[in-house]
C-alpha cells in the first residue's frame, strides 16, 4: 500500500512564498543625523528629512543628538556617539537595517555609530553631505548667539586640553596639520574614528566601516565652512603644512586602508561626488540625483519580476497538479 504525504493546502504554500516575496522586497528606513548648532524640529533639518520621505517614498526619522543645538556644540562627539547609539537600539523601526543621511558635523556621529555601536541594527548605506571626514583646521564658523559667545571663549584656549576636550564638540576633530604630535595624543575623537594612532587601530572597526555596500561623499564647491573642503572626501593637508591639499588616494589612511576606505573604494562602493553650492546647501535637482537612489533598496526595482516569476510558478504548480490528477 503507497503512503500519501499530507501536505498543507496548496493555497496556504502560495500565501506564504507570495507574503515572504513581497516583506523581502522593500526599502530600509533612513535617519538624518543633524550637524552642529542645529536640531531635528528646525525648519531646515525638518524640511530636509520631509522632502527625503516624500522622493524616496520610504520611512525617515530625524535623530536628535541629545538636546539639540546646545549638546551639538557642548557634548562631546563620543557622548553624542553613544546618545544615537542607544537611540538606534531602541527603534523598532530599524531593526531589519537602515541607511545614514549625515549633515555635516553628523557624519562623524553617523560614522561612530557604524564603528563602534555594538548591538546596533547594520548600516547599509551611507549618504555623507559636507562631513569633516579628515578633519577640519579650523573650528566651524558661528555668529552672534549665546552658544556662540560660549563656544568663541573655550576656543580662545589650548584646543587640546583636557578641559577643552571635554566641552567643545568641534575640538574632537579640529586637525591643526603643525600640531600632529599633539592632536594624536590628546584630540579625544578623530583620531580613534579614523584608526590614526598606530598603537591603538582597532580591526573591528575597519570591519564595519568597510562592510557598507555604498559610501556617498558629498562636497560643495563653495563650501568656506570646512578647511579645506575636500575634507567631505577625506582629503586633507600632508602632516606639517597647510599646503598642498591631497586627494584622499593620496593621504595615509586610504593607502595604509586604516578604516577600509580603499577597500571599498576598490569594490567600486565609494561614490565622490561633487556639487555646486555652499555647505548643505543642496538643490532639489541634486537630492534627487545624489542622495535618493541610495535610500531605494535594488530589490523594490525588481518587485514586479519577483511577482511575475511568482505566478509563473503558480501556473506550473497547477499544470503539475492536474497532470497528476489524471493519473
């Protein structure tokens, strides 16, 4: 006597291939992480982050780096780090992966979550508009306001201190190319972001920054914010001189691969791109064509070949069936 299988109904099988098709074929969510002196209910960031929403069609979040404008200037970056860091962990919404946009100063929080975040939802894509990636050898302009008073009276000392360190966020990355010695011993941020201290180049997290599938570098050609600018692409001054600017496959950190940016320049997942305008200030047209792709996971590309070879299957599940019921 022949033993007959019970398999579930056929109808049940195709609902749930169908259902798993369609989950697997959707776009990660991004954030927008804010840069210095701002914060996510400004008009600006909160334009920028809707306006990203509305061209990409998927789901985007402003992250808040602590109190907004005032810690964006006075916590310091790792503080600020480990704040998104627990704020990624918490979202639900990130869980599956996500895609960074970084303004400015965010990019080196953005960044910091990708190297050091542990137990974090994976990073994908990295969308990096006018980051102090190298550095910057100058502290970012201000103005006018109280936090700006504040911030030009703690610059006005050593900004290597302890205490500098400690209370101006620009500090951790200000790279004053004739003090190296000293911005190696005691600048508390970049250095560790970028792996420049021989003794302490940590693997890991070369590991992470290099597992991205795209690295978008985005710099403005007007941009007088960053010294130099091309810093948005990692370039910066040689060790001891302000002059010449070298292009970041000349600087030590793309050809010594410190944190896997030649490796995934030679995988062809590092887009330099370069954009007229001042710093952020980005055009509709150039969203559109710089930032969006990236925000579009492939796979949405490709749902309606997903379906059509979902029913081309069914069709030749039925075929089978009525064959064998013929028999």
């Amino acid at each position: 006597m022949m033993l007959l299988l019970q398999l579930p109904p056929l109808s049940f099988l195709f609902l749930f291939i169908f259902t798993f098709l369609i989950s697997t074929s959707h776009s990660l969510p991004f954030i927008v992480i804010h840069g210095i002196g701002d914060q996510c209910s400004n008009h600006g960031v909160k334009k920028f982050t809707d306006e990203l929403i509305s061209y990409s069609g998927v789901n985007g979040y402003c992250v808040e780096v602590g109190n907004g404008s005032w810690d964006s200037w006075f916590m310091p970056l790792q503080e600020q780090t480990d704040y998104v860091c627990q704020k990624v962990r918490e979202m639900n919404e990130l869980k599956g992966g996500y895609n960074i946009v970084g303004l400015s100063q965010g990019n080196l929080i953005g960044r910091g979550v990708v190297e050091f975040c542990e137990g974090g939802p994976p990073v994908k894509n990295f969308i990096s508009l006018a980051g102090p990636h190298a550095g910057t050898a100058s502290v970012p302009l201000c103005g006018t306001g109280i936090l700006c008073v504040l911030a030009d009276n703690l610059i006005k000392g050593e900004v290597y201190s302890t205490y500098i360190q400690e209370h101006l966020a620009p500090s951790g990355y200000l790279k004053l190319p004739n003090a190296i010695p000293k911005y190696l011993e005691s600048c508390r941020y970049l250095p560790k972001l970028n792996n420049e201290r021989p003794a302490e180049r940590n693997s890991t997290y070369k590991e992470r920054f290099s597992s991205l599938l795209n690295l978008v570098l985005i710099m403005f050609e007007q941009d007088t914010v960053l010294i130099p600018k091309e810093t948005s692409w990692f370039g910066y001054y040689p060790d001891g001189y302000f002059k010449p600017i070298l292009p970041p496959q000349e600087t030590k950190l793309y050809t010594e691969d410190w944190i896997g940016l030649r490796t995934l320049d030679e995988a062809g997942r590092v887009h330099f791109v370069s954009i007229e305008g001042k710093h952020l200030g980005i055009s509709e047209t150039d969203m559109k064509k710089h930032v969006v792709p990236y925000l579009i996971d492939q796979s949405s590309r490709k749902d309606s070949t997903t379906k059509a070879d979902f029913w081309r299957m069914h069709r030749v599940h039925q075929r089978f069936i009525q064959s064998n019921a013929m028999v």
